[in-house]
C-alpha cells in the first residue's frame, strides 16, 4: 500500500510553535508560540467569541475506560483525541453552530496528538462510512449527529475506535472563507480539475493556484464534480489545511501581529468548541508541541473497501474492519505511527 500522505511546507527560519491540531484550532496554537506579548489579548478573543457546546459528552457508562496516566508526565498514556465535526448548515433549532441536533455533519476529523507530543495525526472518516449508531442500529456515520446531537456523534466514533475522544470543536466551513481572506489568499495544490457546483462558471485547474475565500469555500465543499465523491472532498479538505499551515507558518504571517489577529478573529465566530477546549488548554498544548515541525503531521483516512449499498437500498462506505484494527490499536496505546504502513492515505 502506498506510504502515507504527509504535507512538505518549507519550515520558517523563526522558532516558535511550527504546527497546529486543525486548520482552525492551529491559527491559535500558532499565535500562541510566535506572539507572546499580544496572547492576552488574543486569548480573550478566542474564548469569548467561539460558541461553547453544552453536554459534549454522552454518559460515562457508555465510554471507553480511562487510559493510564504516565506518572513522570502527568499525561494520558494514549495521548489527545480532538473530535473535528464540519457543517455547512447551522442548528434548525436555533440557528447555532453549537446545536446541529437534526442536521447532518458534513465532515468527521480525528485529531490524534500522540503522549510524546512529537508528531500529531489527522484522520478523516468519510461520512457515509456504514457502522453501528448506540441504540440506532446500522447507520451512516454522519446520521449520529442528527439522531442525537454532539454526544451521540462522540458515542458513535469512541465505539468505532475503542477510544475516548477528550475535546470537539465544530467548524462552520463560511469560516473557511474568512481564514483565507484573512491570510491574503492560499495556494492550493488542486490533484484535480474540475467545474465547480458551488462557484458557477468557475472551473478548478489541475495544479496549484491562489485561491480567495470565495474559491476557498467551493474547494472545500465540492464533491459532485468527483466520480468518487466524497473520497476526494476528503482529500481536498486536507490540501486546504496543508495550504493554510503553509501560509500560516511564514515570517511575513508570524511577525504580523495585526495579521495574527486578524486570522483569530475571522474563524472564532465559526467555531464551537467544548468547555475545556479554550485558549488555557490550546495554550499548554501548544508550548507541548513547540519542537513539531509541519512535516510531522500526517494525514490519512479511516480504511474502507470502497462504496457499496445497505440493505435498505442506500449507497455508503464500507469501513474495511481487518485493517480498522490496526487503526483502533494505534488510537488505543497512542501508537499510530507503528501501524503507519496499514493505513490508507488521503490521495
């Protein structure tokens, strides 16, 4: 199988934190490491414009044990799972980005950071990967969120990998358009061309291209343009974060500080995250994971056998269990990186 997909942006000469979880969360965790004196200021943007999501968690009885902490370091022998949920339709309850009980997430992202904090991973889960939904039966994956808000969503992939899952953040992808815009636009290695669904008369070229936010956005929600569909939304979504990483980690983006808070306060309005998801804790993680560099993060996809059909007729995704295994042992003992060879990489 072929080798893992893993970004090659050129490492900036400063020395302040090299990398981020998300494309989203990473914006603060950069700010963090290369602009001390302005992180008060940007901490209280953080914490007071992002959306705080009540009740995470699905009850304690339904999870996976607590994994053993290392007694030198103080942290979970299995390291950091940050549960990445995207949507491009708010809550038809209230409007928000916090309640999407009733719709359906439009992207699932795994953010493993490992106990040794020397590399972090990035799985994506297609959403119409077929599994058991607790107390729904077989489902689509992305039919958690809608039975069931937020704690059925982090019930449902905690038993797909036997793993907990201990922060979540849901990203309104209109965000995606205020990073970019922020950032004065981002190269995206496109590995497809295609005609866009979302931007009329836009046709996305092979290759790489500046892309504004506008073009951002219909990149990264583009699947009907692709005979696989979803697979390569995936793959898209991820050459977004790569392009991001790589604007984001220029001298010219880190000595910015009018640019730095300008990235943090165009994505903190798009993004909900749980209550012990603030700036304290991305800051800690971020002085953790100062010595990471972006040629660290790996980024893959959960194994499937392809496409298929349900018994009820629909068309889903097929998780391919024998190597699901592989993937559940890596979350399970913080051991991704030694079951690297049975993954799938994202294109």
């Amino acid at each position: 199988m072929a080798g893992l997909s893993h970004s090659s942006v050129t490492k900036p000469k400063r020395r302040g934190l090299r990398i981020v979880v998300i494309a989203i969360v990473a914006v603060f965790l950069l700010v963090v490491g290369a602009v001390g004196v302005y992180a008060w200021s940007l901490s209280n943007t953080f914490d007071t414009q992002t959306v705080k999501i009540p009740d995470v968690f699905p009850d304690e009885t339904s999870r996976p044990t607590v994994p053993p902490v290392d007694a030198s370091s103080g942290q979970s022998t299995s390291g950091q799972n940050i549960l990445l949920l995207g949507s491009d339709t708010r809550g038809a309850n209230d409007g928000s980005i916090a309640d999407l009980t009733g719709q359906r997430s439009d992207t699932i992202m795994v953010v493993h950071v490992p106990a040794d904090r020397e590399n972090i991973f990035v799985m994506s889960v297609m959403r119409d990967s077929w599994l058991e939904i607790p107390g729904r039966g077989k489902a689509k994956i992305n039919a958690a969120m809608s039975y069931g808000g937020v704690p059925l969503a982090v019930q449902t992939v905690e038993g797909l990998l036997g793993a907990r899952i201990d922060h979540v953040a849901i990203v309104d992808f209109t965000g995606f358009k205020g990073i970019t815009d922020a950032l004065g636009g981002v190269d995206i290695d496109n590995p497809i061309g295609f005609d866009s669904s979302h931007l009329k008369g836009r046709y996305f070229a092979e290759g790489t291209h500046l892309l504004n936010g506008t073009e951002a956005l219909a990149f990264v929600r583009e699947r009907y343009a692709f005979s696989d569909g979803d697979f390569q939304r995936a793959r898209n979504q991820q050459a977004f974060i790569k392009a991001v990483l790589g604007k984001s980690l220029t001298a010219e983006t880190l000595t910015n500080p009018a640019k730095i808070s300008g990235l943090v306060g165009a994505i903190a309005p798009y993004l909900a995250v749980d209550d012990g998801l603030d700036s304290a804790y991305v800051a800690g993680l971020a002085v953790e994971l100062r010595d990471v560099r972006v040629g660290d993060v790996t980024f893959f996809t959960l194994p499937t056998t392809g496409t298929g059909t349900s018994p009820d007729g629909q068309s889903i995704v097929v998780i391919d269990q024998d190597k699901l295994k592989a993937v559940q042992k890596g979350f399970q003992t913080g051991t991704l990186d030694a079951v690297q060879p049975e993954l799938q990489p994202a294109g």
